[in-house]
C-alpha cells in the first residue's frame, strides 16, 4: 500500500493505518504497534520483549500525532506491554491538546497489574508496512528510535527506567475503559513553675466529687512505599465510582494515608528517590480532589452523642471504634462505632489478684483517663488516674510530687475484639497519657505524682523500666521509626526527648509555659505542642529543635490532632469551649467552631475525616470536615 493512502486512511481516523505508520519506525527496535478506537479515544498498544519506560515512548507517538492533524482527537491512551504477557506494565493517557489544558496526573507505580477492559484489535495484517520506507525519500512521520545496540547509555536508560504514569481527565477522573477484572497491587534556662492548672472537674450534677487537677507510622523494615501503594489504588477505586461529597472525601483520606507512609520512608531507604517523587505527584492527587471536588471544606456537626458518660478523652482505634475515658465520675469506657452506636460499656472493676497481684484481694476500680491503640487496632491501653476499692485510700491529687508516695496505678489492657480488660499493668503514681509504639515494643505511661515515665514490655505484660523527668510529665508522642519518644513536661518550659534503645534523656529547651498535648507531623520533620500556661500551640523543628511559630487559638488549649497528612491540627480549647482548625504550614486558624462546655479530648478518624470531640461536661461532638 503506498504511504500517500495510507496516510490518508490514518488521517481520516483508521485505527490500523495508524499503527502501520508507528510500526515503520518502531520495527527497527523490536516494538511492534497495534491501535483501537473506542468511544472517541485513540488506544494504542506497544509491546516489545524489554520493558520499555513512558516518556520517549510517549513523546514518539505525541509528536507523530500531532503531526498528522487529528483534530478529532483529543487524546490517545498509550499501553505498553511485555511480549507474551497478558496485561500492561503502564498505561498513560496522552493529551494533544495544548499543555495548559492538561490536568495532574494520577500516578501507580509500574508493578500495578492492571487487566484490560477488553483485548485491544490487532492490527490488519495486509497492511505493508515493511515497505513504507523503501517507497519515500521523505522522513517517517514518526521518526525512528533508536536499535537497542545503537542506544546511548542516557537514552538506554531512560528507556529501561519503569516509571508508571496515569493522567486523568478533568471530566473522568480514573478512565473507565482501562479497568476490567479487579486490579491487583503489589503494592533556654530550666525553668520550674508551680503544678500547672490542668482540668477543672466536670459540672456540679455529677455524683463523683473530681480530685483537683491541675492540668501518624512503623520501622525501618516497613515497605512504606508498599502501603502507599495500597492507600493510592483505594483512592483510585473510590473515585472511579464517586458520586457524591462524601466519596471524595474518603478518597482524600486514602491519598492522605498514602502520603503519609511516602513521608514515613526512612533516609537510608534505597527507594528514599522514588518515594520522594511519589509524595510529589500524589500531594497534586490530594490537591486536585480538594480543589475541584471538595472545594474548601470546614468542620460542620454531624453528630451530639450523650449518655452515662463524663469523657476526659476519647481516642480512635483507626479501625472503626471510638473509646471514651470517663473517668472516676461513671468509671467506665464508652465504645462507639462509625455510625455513632453504642457498641458497649466497659466496666473498669476489676479484682486485680485475678491478674497476678495478690497483695490486692477483692474487688477494685479504676478512673480511666486515656487510651493508646497498637498500631494494627487490635489493643487498646487504658490508664486509671487511681485506684478505689481494697486496698487504695483513693487519695491521688495533681497537686502532688513523689515525696508525698502516693498510690501506684495501674494500666488495663483491652482487646478490641471482645472488648473486655484482659490483663492490667501496674505503673506509677497518677498515670495521665498512654503511647504504644509503632512497633509494639514497648508501652509508654506518664505518671503525673510519681514524675516519671513507665516502660511496659506488652509481651511480658510488666513495666521494666522508670525513667525520671521531672514535675508533671503528660503528653507523650512516638516517632515513625519507634526510636524516640517525645514527652510534654507540663511543670517546666520543656520537652523531653527519649532515646528508646538506651532510655537516654535529651531536651528541647524553652519552648513555652507548661506544654501539654504533642502530636508528631508524618514526616517526623515537626513536633506540635499545646502550651497550656500561654494559651498557645507551638511548631518546634526538630532538626534544629528551634520554635518555628506559636499561635493563639482559644482560652486553655489542651488535647489536639493531627490530620493524616498532617496539613491541619485540631485544637480543643477548654475555658472558650471551642475548637481551632490550624494549618501547619504557616500555623494560622483557619477556622473555629463552638462546641460543648468543657471540650477536653479529640481524636481524628482518617477513613472518614471525622474530628470526635471529648466535652467533659458529658457529651461526644462529632464534625464532619
């Protein structure tokens, strides 16, 4: 067939006269072409016995058509694919129309197996097109590649490289057409103040009378990029059918998550580039969704939960459930689902010498206060600011120090299974805050009376060690690596900084009046302090251990969280009885909204970008944001 009617069949839109132009000059590298159309998109399939990677792939079948003038199309979707395999090894929609009008890209990686909605046509056989070349002096319209043996080292490079991109339309966001069998992945001077004003006791009609108080990630063995993976393609699969808000915002959190572990990758991974490159191109994902299908969302109530309840805190599972701490004042901890049920009430009696202490016969009770879940949601750690019952006089108060040898408490554990304690742990005096680790080594508890911090082995199911701070220890919060844990000092201006191998103590000094609450960025680049003496929440750098910014966001901040990306806090503010949605990266407020008297606890739910806020004075409020 000559090349003036074959260029006019692939002109006026034959599918095959087109492949046969590409196969004149692919043919000299071992590619071979074949090309579909469907429902006004070119589809245009590349395979070859090497793996070949996208982007001069891509520019050779961009260029040739755009020169051949094919107005009627506005887009080609390029697969490339391992002779003798039965599905792509990437796929990527090419635009033609001018670059400004494309969008960002969704990008899987190249181990993505994807399945075909249906095989792509080959192309007709009596097409000659081993002879295009010898019939013209004229260049092809696609100009050749280079032979694999004549192939500079740059570009064999680029060519053997297996990026996988993606680009979605601004109308489709994920194309339908690629997707057919379920896709699998593999996817300053110390400084000392008297014991800090922490919590006033809920309202008066409670029948308990309060003591006086005063107040995201994993190891280095974790496949981070592995889970990001996995978070992208939920995301992928939650667009692909979303239809209303609420979808959009499960796909936000999934490329939340995602970005998350990319941030989490340790800097001696060897995959620290490609995780880096990822994090990039999945940050715009997230963009996008915000901006074109979620505009600029804001907290709004969408659930009042009462009961017996008097929540010092409340604390996501990440798995579904939502545990409160009532405290002395119901002494119990209220569990609750997603869809806002009661799923039960745990009692916090126990008989502590069914647990291997018989120094305390009959029958005891605790006051929880808060929870820490292990990493995979299957434990939850409660502490007990005391004890009542045989053998405690009940007589624990925030105005305290060692001296005074105040009652050791306990720690219970409790399954999420049965959600029933299933064992306890003794600790210190006045255990306030409950960390585990990433990889459930130990079990953290921070004795407010006793001035110290607990180190629990979960496997043996004891404390092993004691490591002294100073006055009033509270918050505590572990990095990704389980290597460092970082512990609010709420009687000084200071942060500890625990070395979890050794239990070696450094500081970060000065940081402001009584810091409370910490969460830790994803990335483990910024710790967030509540400062509960200075109305305050702070932005320390760790690298320089230097306060990068302070902002003002109520009367008494106390408990906050962090978004799984780690763009936003949420801050409770006791005495204003609001909460404060901060933006981490220039720590402005952003917004605020009233809630119930006395908010205390907050957790935040990234499957559902649901912020639960613990109100002491007897209610859960829950925002949708």
């Amino acid at each position: 067939m000559a090349q003036s009617n074959l260029l006019q069949l692939a002109q006026e839109g034959d599918a095959n006269a087109i492949a046969a132009l590409m196969n004149a000059s692919l043919q000299v590298i071992g590619v071979s072409a074949r090309a579909v159309l469907r429902d006004g998109d070119l589809h245009v399939l590349l395979e070859s016995e090497r793996a070949l990677a996208p982007s001069p792939a891509i520019e050779f079948i961009r260029r040739g058509l755009m020169r051949l003038g094919l107005g009627w199309v506005s887009s080609t979707i390029v697969y490339s694919r391992i002779l003798g395999q039965s599905t792509p090894n990437w796929i990527q929609r090419v635009s033609l129309k001018p670059p400004e009008l494309e969008t960002n890209p969704f990008v899987l990686d190249s181990t993505t197996v994807i399945n075909s909605a249906a095989p792509l046509e080959p192309a007709a056989e009596t097409l000659e097109t081993a002879s295009l070349e010898a019939t013209t002096d004229k260049p092809p319209l696609f100009p050749p590649l280079p032979r694999w043996n004549q192939a500079s080292p740059l570009t064999l490079a680029l060519w053997l490289s297996l990026p996988l991109m993606f680009v979605m339309s601004s109308t489709i966001i994920w194309f339908r057409y690629l997707w057919g069998d379920t896709p699998q992945v593999i996817v300053k001077a110390d400084k000392t103040v008297a014991p800090p004003q922490e919590d006033a006791p809920p309202p008066a009609n409670k029948t308990a009378t309060p003591p006086k108080e005063n107040t995201a990630p994993q190891t280095d063995k974790t496949d981070f990029i592995s889970l990001a993976k996995d978070e992208g393609y939920q995301a992928y699969l939650i667009g692909l059918q979303a239809q209303s808000k609420g979808d959009w915002q499960k796909a936000a959190s999934h490329w939340r998550r995602a970005i998350a572990h990319l941030k989490a990758v340790p800097d001696n991974n060897p995959q620290k580039a490609i995780a880096q490159q990822k994090l990039a191109e999945y940050q715009g994902h997230l963009e996008f969704v915000m901006r074109e299908k979620l505009g600029n969302p804001s907290m709004e109530l969408v659930k009042t939960i009462t009961g017996t309840l008097s929540p010092k805190s409340v604390v996501s599972s990440d798995k579904g459930l939502f545990f409160a701490q009532n405290m002395m004042y119901n002494h119990s901890i209220t569990v609750y689902n997603r869809q806002y049920d009661l799923v039960k009430t745990i009692s916090d009696q126990i008989s502590l010498a069914d647990y291997g202490y018989p120094q305390f016969p009959g029958v005891q009770n605790g006051a929880p206060v808060e929870a820490a879940f292990t990493r995979d949601g299957s434990t939850a750690w409660v502490s007990n600011y005391q004890m009542y019952g045989a053998g405690f006089t009940s007589s624990a108060d925030d105005d305290c120090s060692p001296d005074q040898n105040h009652e050791q408490s306990f720690l219970y554990r409790i399954g999420t299974e049965k959600l029933a304690i299933d064992n306890v742990v003794q600790v210190g005096a006045v255990p306030k805050y409950v960390a585990t680790m990433p990889d459930n080594r130990y079990v953290l508890a921070s004795n407010w009376c006793s001035w110290d911090v607990s180190v629990i082995d979960p496997q043996q199911n004891k404390e092993i060690h004691r490591i002294q701070l100073g006055p009033y220890p509270r918050g505590i919060v572990v990095d990704n690596a389980s290597q460092m844990a970082y512990v609010a000092v709420m009687g000084s201006y200071d942060i500890a900084a625990i070395n979890l191998k050794d239990f070696s103590v450094d500081w970060l000094r000065g940081i402001g009046h009584s810091p409370r609450h910490l969460n830790l960025d994803p990335s483990g680049q910024y710790l967030y302090a509540t400062l509960n003496g200075e109305g305050q929440v702070a932005k320390i750098d760790l690298a320089s251990r230097a306060v990068m910014a302070k902002v003002a966001t109520g009367t008494s901040p106390r408990s906050m969280a962090i978004s799984n990306d780690g763009q936003f806090l949420y801050v409770v503010n006791y005495d204003s009885d609001s909460v404060s949605k901060v933006r981490t990266s220039d720590m402005q407020v952003v917004q605020s909204v009233a809630v119930n008297s006395a908010p205390i606890g907050i957790t935040y739910d990234g499957d559902t970008n649901q912020v639960w806020v613990a109100c002491y004075s007897g209610s859960i409020q829950v925002f949708q944001d």
